[in-house]
C-alpha cells in the first residue's frame, strides 16, 4: 500500500514531527468524528487497513476502548509501531486479501489508503466481507475537486495520496457497487491545508519537501501545477451495508 519511487513515500515521512499524530491530515480528531457518527462504542471491533505506525489503532484501543487491530503492508512501519507500543495488535498484510474471517469487525477504518491503492473494488469488496450486518465503513482521503484535472496528478511520477486523489461522485458510485450505503459524505479540506503547513514548517517549503521525497526524479514545478489544476480536498465518508438501517444520508461539502 506504501510505494514510492525508491523508499516508500510513508516510511520515508514517518519520523517527521507533522507525522506524529499519523501519516495522514486531519490526526486523531478526524478519527474521532468518523468514529463518533459510526456509532462505534467501546467493546467494537474495528480494523484499521493502512494503519502504518499503528497510532489509529493505539488512539482507539486506550482513549475510546475499542478493540482495533491495524494492517500494514509496511512492515518497517509496522515495527516502528511495535518499537513505540510493543502490545499494539498490528498485522502485515495486503488490503485486497484481508487475512480475517467473515464478519469479522463492527467497523473498517481506511485513513488516506485506498488513494495509495490501484483498484478500489477489490479492498472496498474486502472490506464489506469482513464486517457484521450493521458494519460501518469508515474512509477519509483525498479527491480533486476538478476532476477535469486529476489526470495531471495520475501523471505524476511519484507515488503518493495526490497521485491517488479520488474523484469523488465515482468513488460513491464505487461505494455503492461494494455494497454500501452512504450514511454521510463529509468535506474537511481545511486538515489538508494544516497538513501542508506542517510539512512548509518541516522542509521549508513545498518545493523542497517534493523535490527530497521524488529524489528529484521530477521538477517540484510540475507537481505544482497539478495541485494547482486538480484542486485537492479531503473527506470523510461514513457507509453502512445494504439491507442494514440506515440514518438519512447527509453530504457537506466546501
């Protein structure tokens, strides 16, 4: 799930300080909203897939009381997790295959993932097998809000969230086809720009931080360019599976 141009782009970042509260916009307070109008309480079950360094995972089990297990197809993240919190319940494997039974979890948590994924349907199919009737889906990202543009992004040649940004009436569409209902559809494009500010304090600049992460392999200039184009935001999508009793659907969105 974290592939790059050499070094993961995620194993890469990890140890920086605007990746300490997770490699992913928005930290634990994001997490807690999407927990909170999933309706998951303590004693739930919930797989975190993409969990990298397992800080989801430890936020859930010591602060809400779930029982989380996080997966990882990184497993330099996943001992970076184990090295912080030994007891942390994190598991190497790949999102389109979950090594889990039927019905298996309350919720599944997907946090900037499938951006980094070719191919939702097999994940988001996964991801429907695993959870009991009632289950919720729980998935915040990235997506172009001109989706004229997202080909500029799909261009560039490092792999990253960006790259993967997902074009947001399809990805329902897609949601849907999996076996899901939207419960609501959330825009909180105001933690991206927080998570820029972080690397701009890190790095100096988004110039440099794209230009040390891609090995200069492309011209911070371009990337540029598409962001500018594409227009990046980030959301919070809530879905139950069909046949389940469903809230009326809500969507927000900037």
């Amino acid at each position: 799930m974290k592939t790059a141009v050499h070094r993961p782009l995620f194993e890469r970042i990890a140890d920086q300080p605007f990746a300490r509260g997770g490699i992913r916009p928005g930290d634990v307070d994001l997490t807690r909203r999407a927990i909170g109008l999933a309706q998951l309480n303590a004693g739930c079950r919930v797989l975190d897939v993409g969990c990298g360094t397992g800080v989801t995972v430890e936020h859930l089990v010591c602060e809400s009381k779930i029982r989380a297990v996080g997966i990882d197809l990184s497993a330099a993240l996943l001992a970076q997790g184990k090295a912080r919190e030994p007891a942390l319940p994190l598991t190497l494997g790949h999102a389109e295959a979950l090594p889990f039974p039927d019905g298996s979890f309350d919720g599944v948590l997907l946090e900037c993932t499938l951006s980094l994924i070719k191919g939702h349907e097999p994940v988001l199919s996964e991801c429907n097998r695993v959870l009991k009737p009632l289950g919720a889906i729980l998935i915040t990202d990235l997506y172009s809000r001109n989706g004229g543009a997202i080909d500029k992004l799909r261009s560039l040649p490092v792999d990253s969230c960006l790259k993967g940004a997902i074009d947001a009436d399809r990805f329902v569409d897609q949601c849907s086809l999996a076996g899901f209902g939207t419960v609501c559809w959330e825009d909180h494009s105001e933690v991206l720009r927080d998570f820029a500010f972080g690397i701009i304090w890190t790095y100096g600049s988004l110039d440099r931080f794209w230009g040390e992460v891609a090995d200069n392999c492309v011209h911070p200039v371009e990337i540029r360019d598409a962001i500018q184009a594409a227009r990046p935001g980030y959301f919070l999508y809530v879905g139950a599976k069909v046949g389940d009793r469903l809230p009326a659907p809500t969507r927000s969105r900037q």
